[in-house]
C-alpha cells in the first residue's frame, strides 16, 4: 500500500480536472513506480497506453486506485481480486455516504473485498502519502518534509489542512492517509 512498485490507476482520464487525470498526473512524476492507465473506453490516456481492464495489464500490479463512477466500482474490484492485487484505494464516492443505493454497493464492495484477499481505503477518499518511499497518491497536496507525526484523517480537506499547517511551522509528516 506504502511502497508499491507497480499501480493501475482504473478511470485514468484525459479529462483535466477528473481525479482519473489528476492522479495518473502526479503518479506519472514518480519515476520509481510503474504506473499504468485503465480506461475501458479510449486507448490512450495521457500519452500512455490505456487498457480496458487491469486483467489485460501484463504482470503483476501491487495496488489499484479506483475512480470510476460508484455503480462501476464493485466491477473494477473484481477484477483486482482476479489479477490478484492485494491493495486498493477507492476515491470513488457516491457510496454509503448518498444513501441506500449507495450503501448496497458499498456492502458488495466489503464483500468483494474480503472474498480477494483485499486490503482498501476509502471510498470517497483521496488517497495516500508516504514520505519514506515517496509514494504519493494525494492531489492538491503542497511538498511534504519527512518527519515524525503520521496522520490518518476521515476527512481529506481536514486532513490536508493539518499536513498543511504541520508544514508552515516545520512539522514533517512519514504518512498521511485519507480514509
């Protein structure tokens, strides 16, 4: 989850502003991470080639990030728990958080989960930092010293707002995790 050497990013974008663009856009910059695009609908996202299932990637991807539409989420995990990644982040929302509808495929989500093997944070998160090995999944976030606070926040904003403030008066972070 911290460390990951390969990452599918399913609902890569060419759209700027989508967070399918926004990750694979910050993903891309981290030379140490093999980073592929998973876009069920276009053959490139990006520049790179874009697969229309992480099934088709070839060899193995150490975490998927999830940002596809909510009704599209339990599929791309069922996908994940047959190319047997064992780390998910879900920033898909629209989930538990909307209402019943939302909350059944929420269930299914857990239940899939489970049935894989699956490790995953969210939905409706932004994602992860890990300073040590300078995995970075989070969008908007300013540069982030090592140090030795880690914080795990429900709330993204929140949470970007204390990594923010830790920052300005010389606070260094070796994790930050929006559930």
């Amino acid at each position: 989850l911290f460390n990951p050497g390969s990452v599918a990013v399913i609902g890569a974008s060419n759209t700027m502003g989508k967070w399918g663009f926004n990750i694979l856009t910050l993903l891309l910059r981290d030379q140490s991470t093999e980073v592929h695009a998973v876009n069920r609908n276009v053959a490139e996202v990006l520049g790179r080639k874009a697969y229309r299932s992480i099934l088709e990637i070839p060899g193995p991807v150490d975490l998927a990030i999830i940002s596809v539409p909510f009704e599209h989420v339990p599929t791309a995990m069922e996908d994940c728990v047959q190319k047997g990644v064992r780390a998910v982040i879900v920033i898909s929302g629209g989930l538990a958080e909307t209402g019943e509808e939302g909350a059944n495929v929420e269930r299914q989500l857990v239940e899939i989960a489970r049935r894989g093997g699956i490790r995953f944070m969210g939905p409706n998160c932004m994602g992860l930092l890990d300073t040590s090995s300078g995995f970075n999944s989070v969008i908007f976030l300013p540069p982030v010293s090592k140090g030795p606070a880690a914080l795990i926040s429900q709330s993204g904003n929140s949470g970007q707002s204390i990594i923010t403030a830790g920052g300005q008066t010389g606070l260094g972070f070796s994790k930050y995790v929006s559930t």
